[in-house]
C-alpha cells in the first residue's frame, strides 16, 4: 500500500531508524557462501511459489534432497504475468506488481537469478496523479483540495496529517522485524479494523475516503496488520518502484528452471502425515495417488488451500485456528492494452505513474505499467480493486466484466473504452489455486493467528507472504523461505 509517491511513510522517518530496519532484514547470509549441510537430508515442499521455490534453491545449495509439489501448471502463485491476448509484445502483471527498492530479500533473488538488468523504474516524473472523488475531476492540487468534509488542516494538505493521525501507531509497533514483535503496545492496535484507528486519531471520514482512492479500500482490515506491513517498508528517503522488463514472473521461472525436475508440476496435496521422525505427504498426480516420504515438509499453502488437506495426526490447537480463520483478501484487476497513451493528452495536463488514477468509486484505482512496455506508443492500464468491490466484480458476468469496468472508469479517462485493443481480467478469489490475493486478518486476530501461522509443528514449517512481516509482497515470501530454511539447517 503506497501514497501517490509511491511510499506512504518515505519522507517521514529518520534514516537511524531505516538503517536498523535494513540491517536486520539483511543478517541472513547469503547462502552460495555456505558449505552444503545437509546429505540425505530430504525435504518435501508444498507450493512452487516464491517461497517454495526460494526454500527449495537455497536447501539445494546446502546439499538436501528436494522435492517440490505445485498443483497448477505453473511456476509463481500470484506471481503471475499475462501476455495472451496482447499485442506487440505486451504484457500484464495479474499479480504482484511493485519492487519497492528497499525490499532486500526481492532484490537479492533478482540479482542471484541474473535479472538485474531488467528491473525499471515504473516513474514518471512529468506525469500527474489524476482523482475522481465527490464526483469532482482534478489532479493533486498545489493548494486546498476541492473536498467537502476535510479538516482545515486536511483540506491544505491531506497527506501531509498521515504521521498525526498513524504516527501513535508506528511508535506502539516499534521495529516490526524484532523477535518480541508484537509488543504489549502493538497489540493494542489488534482491537481496530484500520478506518477505526483513524477516526480514534481524528481522521475526518472524507480524509478517510481520500485515503482509499489512493492507496485501495483496506479500512475494515486489522489495524496492526497493516501498520506492520508499513512498518517494514519505512524508508530514509524516496523508495524506487521497480518492476521486471518482460514480467515479474521471470524471477519464479527462473528459479524453477534451476531446480528442474525437482519441481513437480499438476501434483496435488491430499494429506500431511508427520511423526517426530518424518513426515509422509500424499499427493494425486496424472498417474494416480503417491506418497512422499521425507525428513522435513515446508508447507508454503495459502490456509485456504490447507483447509482442503487431511493432517494426520492435527497440529496444535493454535496452529488449527489459524488454519481455519486465516483468510486471503478478494482483489480484482481488469488490465488495458491502449492503442495510445492518450492520458498524456489529458485536458488537466500529462498524467503518468504507477498509480495514476485513484477514486471512490467501485473501481477504486488505475495502475499505469505502460512504462515497461516493449511498444512505446501502446499503453498498460489496470483497474485495481479490492475487498467489497473485487467481490462486486465477480458478481458481473465474465463476459461483461470489461465493458463495464470501462463504463465505470469513463468519468475518469472517457477514451478508455475506444481505446482498449486488448484485455484480460482477474479475480483471485476465483482462482481455486489461490481463493484470494492477499493474505487477510480481522480485528482481534493478528496477536495469536499471525504468531501461529509462522510457527513449526514438529518437522512441519511454514513459509508464505502470510507468515512474514511483509504482508502482500514478494519480499515476504522470500524472506519466510530463509526463514524456513534457517529452521531446518538450524543456522
């Protein structure tokens, strides 16, 4: 979740603080410098995302025997690039899009998987943001914001109040990446969904509005949830945007194509079988049902998906409840192949960036990735939505989701619907391989579920964006995978 300018809190802390931050995300060793550990070692994966295939390259390189289990066809989860049906050369990300450049474990991949010369900047410096609120059309104003509701210190500059109305918060959060997190202060932010602990700080319902068309309509989420995710990507100064020329997916195909056929592809997981000595996994592939033996399992499985697996004899109580309550948010995107990039016409002026357009509608937000493009004349549009309004999409027809996405966003940019060449929609919570976006907590959750769901049972481990402080982003799966391993190689 980022603010016009690409990272809601870049400006607004000290840069002792950050170097902390950064320092301790960074004390895992890079593991190419490690002798290999683990002969005979043999470790069964569920899940050939990001952090199943993270954990299985780097136990590789310690000398274990690994096996991973995806149950689709492909590499990355919800690393997802789409290039069908688009045209000269184009492409859509329907999932993970931002590679902020402070997020260190994203970054390391990218670099031992060869594709750092391909990561490019998303920014564009001569380009507007554009909002569409209170049915008023504008680009972010030098002075007051044109808004009814606003405080009169909102209404001279609405994000220049984020650290008054969330700075109470960060500091009862402290260093998200300490082992003690969360704190006795943190847990106190547990009790709110997130629009609740702005109204408590003063936050005026239309600065709370605002707020949404910028950064998605996440105001009935945990209040320490997303206080940690933001938490973690504090920053000294401006945060680069990245994203990878030619698709994100490139680093899940890269890593998969160094682990080869250790990667098992169209197998499902039926059963998880563990004892204090192995663990044995049951899985349906095109031959039938087999089962794996092991030493270690990590389970890198959405809970979603977990709930569908038999585990023999049950993890703990705790574990359990996580499994059960712990959810993936509904997100939507409907992405736009342009015959032009005709916002950079717009009456008001050049509008550009990642995130271009933000409103409060239904639609939420247009992300722009038209930067990356191979044909520099054709655009990249994406209309993002979230939650209510993701589900409100998948209650339209399929064949009727473009149509109106583009009737929606016309009071917004009125060519888009003429403009379009080529289209593809997505809904997670549609995808049985996923059931959702992102992973999801509720008030009075965080304290005991996100402690639970990184937590080992036995020989069992648990790696995922979910069980990470990164919440939502690639870095949080890769950083859970080095944590995985650390755990069975007990470095």
């Amino acid at each position: 979740m980022t603010s016009p300018s690409d990272s809601l809190l870049c400006h607004n802390v000290d840069r002792r603080t950050f170097l902390k931050l950064l320092s301790l995300a960074s004390s895992l060793p890079m593991v190419q410098a490690r002798r290999p550990t683990g002969p005979g070692k043999k470790v069964v994966i569920l899940g050939a995302g990001l952090a199943g295939l993270a954990a299985g390259w780097n136990l590789v390189q310690r000398g274990y025997d690994v096996i991973i289990v995806e149950g689709q066809g492909r590499a990355g989860g919800r690393v997802k690039t789409v290039r069908k049906p688009f045209q000269k050369g184009g492409y859509a990300e329907a999932g993970a899009v931002r590679i902020p450049s402070n997020h260190q474990f994203t970054m390391k991949y990218i670099k031992l998987m060869g594709l750092a010369s391909k990561l490019r900047d998303y920014a564009d410096p001569k380009g507007a943001h554009l909002w569409h609120v209170q049915g008023k059309r504008f680009i972010t104003p030098t002075g007051e914001w044109p808004l009814d509701g606003l405080t009169p210190a909102e209404k001279a500059d609405p994000f220049g109040q984020l650290m008054k109305y969330w700075g109470d918060g960060f500091k009862a959060v402290g260093n998200p990446l300490a082992p003690d997190f969360p704190s006795p202060a943190a847990r106190e932010l547990d009790a709110y969904r997130m629009d609740e602990y702005f109204k408590r700080q003063g936050a005026s319902d239309a600065w709370i509005q605002l707020l949404y068309a910028s950064e998605g309509h996440f105001g009935d989420i945990n209040a320490l949830w997303v206080t940690a995710v933001e938490g973690a990507l504090l920053g000294s100064g401006p945060v680069t945007t990245y994203g990878l020329v030619g698709g994100n997916d490139q680093l899940p195909r890269a890593l998969a194509t160094s682990l080869g056929s250790r990667v098992r592809f169209r197998t499902r997981v039926d059963r998880i079988a563990h004892t204090a000595d192995g663990v044995t996994i049951t899985v349906t592939d095109a031959s039938g049902q087999h089962e794996i033996a092991a030493d270690y399992c990590i389970c890198t499985l959405p809970f979603p998906l977990l709930r569908e697996v038999a585990i023999t004899p049950s993890f703990s109580e705790t574990k359990m409840d996580a499994i059960r309550s712990y959810g993936l948010a509904d997100a939507a995107r409907v992405s736009l192949q342009t015959r032009t990039r005709f916002w950079e016409q717009d009456p008001l002026g050049r509008l550009g960036g990642l995130n271009m357009v933000g409103t409060d509608t239904t639609w939420e937000r247009i992300w722009n990735t038209s930067a990356l493009q191979p044909d520099k004349k054709m655009g990249m549009l994406h209309v993002y939505m979230f939650e209510d309004h993701a589900q409100a999409l998948g209650a339209i027809p399929p064949a009727e989701r473009v149509a109106k996405t583009t009737d929606g966003v016309a009071p917004c940019l009125p060519q888009l619907g003429e403009q379009t060449v080529a289209s593809s929609v997505t809904v997670w919570h549609e995808d049985p391989w996923a059931r959702g976006a992102v992973a999801l907590l509720h008030p009075h959750r965080f304290e005991t579920h996100w402690p639970a769901a990184r937590r080992a049972e036995g020989r069992v481990h648990f790696a995922g964006e979910h069980t990470s402080v990164w919440i939502g982003f690639q870095n949080g799966a890769l950083e859970s995978a080095e944590r995985c391993v650390s755990e069975i190689t007990g470095a």
